[in-house]
C-alpha cells in the first residue's frame, strides 16, 4: 500500500526543475546559420557605404564582424535555452516565425522592386523581428509540435492557393504579384494559429496533411493533362486544377487520418518557458 | 492498489500513444519517400522515352500515386519504425550519391547511368527494407549518426586533403565518394559503440556547423593577409573538432532509449539483430 502511494505520488509529482531541452540542438542550428547570415550581410552593406577598409583588411573586418555576430547569435542562443529550456514546439515556432518573416521581407521587398540593398536590409530587419516575435510566442503561449506543424500548413497553401488562383486569373506577374500570397500566408499563419489553438493533432498528421495538399496540387492538373492534353489556352484551366487540387488534397488527408489522434495521449509541451515575459527581460 | 493500477494504466496508455505516433510518423516518411521517387521516375521516365505530354502525365500521375501507397504498405505490413523508414531513405540517397560520384569519376555520367540511379537507389532501399524485415531496428539516432556521418566526413576531408596537400584535386568524385563511404562506415561503428538519440546527434551537427563557422571566420582574419589559404581550411577542422567535442561534452552520447517508441515485437526482434554480426549476419 505504502509502496503504490509512493509510485502514484512520485508520477503526480510536478516536473522536475530542470528546463527542457529537447529543442535546443533545433534551435541552436537555425540561431547559428542566422547569426552568420546577419554578419556576411552587414559586411555586404558596410562595404557598399564604404565604411569597410578595402583590402585584405576588408576582409578580415568582415569575417571579424561575421565571426562576432555568429558568436553572439549562438551564445544568446545558448545561454536563453540553458536558463529556460526549450522544448521541440518552442524551438519550432522560433524557428518558423524566423523564417515566415525572412519570406515575407524577401517578397514584399521584390514585390514593390528594391534593390539588392533593399533586399539584404529587408531580410535582416525581418529576421530580427522575426526571431523576436517567435521568442515572446514561444514564451507565452503552449503549443505542441503537431499544433505548429498546422499553422505551419494551413499559412504555406493558403499562400500558395492565392498564387495559383493570382495565375489562373491572368494577373499582372510582375511587381506587387509576390505580395498578395505573401499576405495571404500571413494571414493563414493567424487563422492557422487560431485553429490549432483548438485541436489537439499530431506531428504525424499535420505533415500528412503537406503531403495530401501536395499530392492535390499534382493531381489536379495531372488529370486534365490526361484528359486533354497540353493546351496552351487551357493554361487556366491547369492552374484552376492545382487550386481545386490543393484544398482536395488536403480534406482527402484530414479525411484518411481522421483515426490518427484518437486515444493518444496529447503531446502537450511542458510549458519550459524560454523567456519569462512577465519577468521583463523583454 | 487501484493507485497502482491508475498509474500503470496511465504509463501504458502514453506508450500506446508514442507508438502510434512513431507509426503515422513512419507512415508519412515513407509515403512522401515512395512519392518523391515516383514523381522523379515518371518525369524521367517521360523524358527519356521522348513521351508526348499526354501519356507522361498519365505515366507520372501513375508512378507517383504507385509510390505513394507502396510507401504506406511497406510501413504497414512490415511494421516498419521510424528509424526503419529512415535507415531506408539514408541508404537509398547515400547509394544514389554514391553512384553518381562512381559514373563521374568514370566518365560515365550519361543517360544510361541516370536510369541505373534509380535501380541503385531502389535496390539500397530494398536492402534497407529487407534487412529491417529481418528484425533490424535502429533507433533514429542510429541513424542520424549515421547519415551525419556520411555528412560531415565530405567538407572534413576535402579540408584536410587542401590544408595538408593530399592530391591534386583532379579527382574530387572519387575523393568525395571515398570520403562518404568512411564517413557512413564510421557513422555505423559509432552507432554500434554508442547509443545517442537523434537530439543528441542534433546536437554534434550543431557543434560541427559552429565550430568550423567559427573556425573558418578565424583563419580568413589570421590568414588573409598572409595569403595562405591553409590557415582558414585548418582553423576550420579544428573549430569543427572543437565544436564536436563542446556538444558531446554537453549533450552526452548515450541517451538514444530515450527517443524510442517500440512494439514488444519489434524491441524483440531489435535485441536480436543487435547482437548479430555487423557484416557477417543479415547486416
């Protein structure tokens, strides 16, 4: 009796102190390759102002320069993750709001035709906010692996459904194209975040879903191509096909692995909060 | 008792979960596995057979959904794991890489060997398959040490080749191909010594990728002026040196039960390929 109490109460017992860490190898990596990026691009850009000494010492200024924001990036990266833990989820939605805010700054950057400059300032101001935003996410709100992979997918075909349909209706393909999908994404990351906010769905099953929206978005025009061939006034009709497919795909996927979740227990994250932000670290 | 009872339903309950969600993982693997390969069969196929759009399509719609649902009833009559899966998708791009390597250094990258590429890739997946059939288990750590292995050996080499003056660089096929088949067959003796879990292999990538970053960074501000190049290439193996023994140091090397989510069956079967013979039993 004394024994089964003491089984129960060590298994009811909250979690040990120690901080999760089953995301920092994942986010370590993505913090390095940014934290280089960031120092080969302002080394571009000093270099373009001339604020770099040319040379051989330019050089050894820039890889200085990328040398310390690499270090700082990964000692940041390092220190965050061993003081609060980070968990895969926490480490994902870092990771992804990092690169969903890269995408963006890319596009609407080219979207409304900047430069080279443009591009390289707009990439490292949207890799900062980005990073900066996911951090405080990740901090405040409880998510598990397969509830990110959802926002992930429902932001990556939303934006790639307003593409094809952008295409499929003849619109202007140069300039402000690439911002309207971008948006879209965008707004697919919010509504993404909202419906994930009330399912419970795995890993597994929201990567199902990827491949299902792909699989659609092949089949659709795989199956007019079969039926009439290559046509180059149906050109519409072939990207109508990939936006109907997409969202086939997709309900398909959802449909097949609608068992995939039941009776699992749910892969609720331990909440290991990677920045306190009611502490005012940030 | 019923304390006991509660707490063992509970523990029982949450490994019949992790099982079913390393399943749907292996399922998913394989079946974008089976895809991929299919799509990339059925548009080489129609280009080398000089098919019209029509038949192409109906041939690469038919080849990819073919691989597709041969990816799902792999995993699902094999029962196949997560590492399972991966041991044969690693094996299958190794062996593809690999071959190509072989035909460039031979001359002999053309059309006919394009087509074999898919034979190779097939067949080393099918190796793969077979051998799990046979109970052999890895756990995704295993095999992410592996393929990191195969990895990381390439860049290492290559830099120890130029910061040592081994060779002309004539044939860097050949070196390449070499360099991944140590690489892999280093990676395979590592697994068999040590036991890490895929974070913790995550973990030495991330200490590799730093290390010789900053390795790197630090011979281009040392040597630049100096105009010797082998300064940078051997600041960045020893950063990468470094780097690895930092997150072994760190992470551990040893925790690989811990990302495993196995069928009795299947931990079963893996005790026994285990004490097989690397190379003298089934694999």
């Amino acid at each position: 009796m004394v024994r089964s109490l003491a089984l129960l109460l060590c298994l009811a017992a909250p979690a040990a102190a120690a901080p999760a860490k089953a995301g920092r190898a994942e986010a370590l990596i993505f913090t390095t390759a940014f934290g280089f990026y960031e120092g080969i691009a302002l080394s571009w850009l000093l270099d373009e102002h001339d604020l770099l000494p040319s040379g051989d010492a330019g050089v050894a200024a820039g890889a200085g320069l990328t040398l310390l924001t690499t270090g700082l990036t990964l000692g940041a990266g390092w220190w965050v993750t061993e003081e609060y833990g980070v968990n895969e989820a926490q480490a994902r939605i870092v990771n992804s709001s990092l690169i969903w805010a890269l995408l963006n700054g890319t596009m609407l950057t080219s979207g409304y035709g900047g430069d080279g400059e443009d591009a390289l300032w707009a990439s490292l101001v949207s890799g900062w906010s980005g990073q900066a935003l996911g951090i405080l996410l990740a901090a405040n709100v409880d998510r598990t692996p397969g509830q990110v992979g959802l926002m992930n997918t429902v932001a990556t075909w939303s934006g790639a459904e307003t593409a094809v349909v952008l295409g499929a209706f003849h619109a202007d393909q140069s300039g402000p194209y690439l911002t309207w999908p971008a948006l879209v994404a965008d707004a697919g990351l919010l509504a993404g975040s909202w419906i994930a906010s009330r399912v419970i769905i795995s890993d597994s099953r929201a990567r199902m879903l990827d491949l299902g929206a792909l699989a659609g978005g092949l089949a659709g025009p795989a199956a007019l191509f079969m039926l009439w061939g290559p046509e180059e006034h149906l050109q519409s009709w072939y990207l109508g096909a990939v936006a109907v497919g997409i969202p086939a795909g997709i309900a398909t996927a959802w449909y097949l692995t609608r068992d995939w979740d039941d009776g699992e227990a749910p892969e609720v994250s331990s909440r290991a909060l990677m920045v306190p932000l009611a502490g005012g670290l940030f | 008792m019923r304390s006991t009872a509660v707490a063992v339903a509970t523990t029982l309950a949450m490994a019949g979960g992790a099982h079913a969600e390393d399943a749907h993982t292996a399922e998913v693997e394989m079946a974008s596995a089976g895809a991929f390969y299919g799509l990339a069969l059925g548009v080489w196929s129609s280009i080398e057979l000089d098919l019209s759009a029509r038949p192409a399509a109906w041939v690469s719609a038919g080849t990819t959904a073919g691989g597709l649902f041969a990816g799902l009833q792999l995993v699902d009559s094999l029962d196949l794991s997560v590492g399972q899966v991966r041991l044969a998708e690693g094996a299958g791009l190794w062996a593809a890489l690999d071959w190509v390597l072989l035909c460039g250094e031979l001359d002999a990258l053309g059309e006919e060997t394009a087509w074999l590429t898919f034979g190779v890739t097939a067949l080393a997946a099918g190796g793969a398959l077979l051998a799990a059939h046979q109970g052999f288990d890895p756990s995704p750590g295993h095999v992410s040490l592996v393929n990191s292995g195969g990895l990381w050996a390439m860049p290492a080499g290559l830099l120890f080749g130029y910061t040592f003056h081994l060779g002309s660089g004539e044939h860097l096929p050949r070196d390449l191909l070499v360099l991944n088949l140590l690489g892999l067959g280093a990676g395979i003796g590592l697994a068999h010594a040590y036991d890490p879990s895929r974070e913790q292999v995550l973990y030495l990538d991330a200490g590799l990728l730093a290390g010789g970053l900053g390795g790197g960074l630090l011979g281009v501000m040392i040597g630049v002026g100096t105009d010797t190049e082998e300064i940078a290439t051997g600041l960045t193996l020893l950063g990468m040196a470094g780097g690895a023994w930092i997150a072994l140091e760190a992470a551990g090397f040893d925790d690989g039960d811990a990302d495993r989510a196995a069928t009795p069956k299947r931990r079963a079967a893996r005790k026994a390929a285990v004490t097989m013979p690397l190379w003298a039993g089934t694999w």
